[in-house]
C-alpha cells in the first residue's frame, strides 16, 4: 500500500481495538472458520498500511448501532 488513501475506522468496542493493535486473540479463533474472516490478515493491514487508522467512538454515535438495533425514539429518527 502507498497510503494514499486515507480509512479512519470508528469502533465502540475497545476490545477490537485492543485486539486490532495485539493481532490476537483466544476469543476470537472462531471467527475464520465461522465467519470465514481472515483476521490476521486484517490486523496485518491495520498494523501496516499507512493509510488505515481505527478510532474510538461512544456507542451513541454509532450509526450502525442505531440503524440496526431498532431501539430509538422519535427525537433521536
């Protein structure tokens, strides 16, 4: 990667970021064959790629979180 681009991550879970920054985890050794997710390849281009950067978001900022979940008042839509 040359960096050019430029990918900021928002995470509300600090346990990926943690793990995001170790490359490993015993918890998540399910996750390839379950998911089929190569997660040490994904940790490899978070640690390595200039141009990725993962950050820590409050829950309530999450807009996945909201979109998915289904659990908002008519203020928060």
């Amino acid at each position: 990667s040359s960096g050019q681009g430029k990918l900021l991550i928002l995470e509300d879970n600090d346990a990926v970021i943690k793990w995001s920054v170790k490359g490993r985890s015993q918890n998540l050794r399910h996750v390839a064959r379950v998911h089929r997710v190569d997660l040490d390849w994904l940790a490899e281009r978070l640690r390595e790629d200039p141009g990725i950067f993962i950050k820590y978001v409050g829950t309530k900022s999450q807009i996945a979180d909201f979109l998915t979940e289904g659990q908002f008042t008519a203020t928060q839509w």
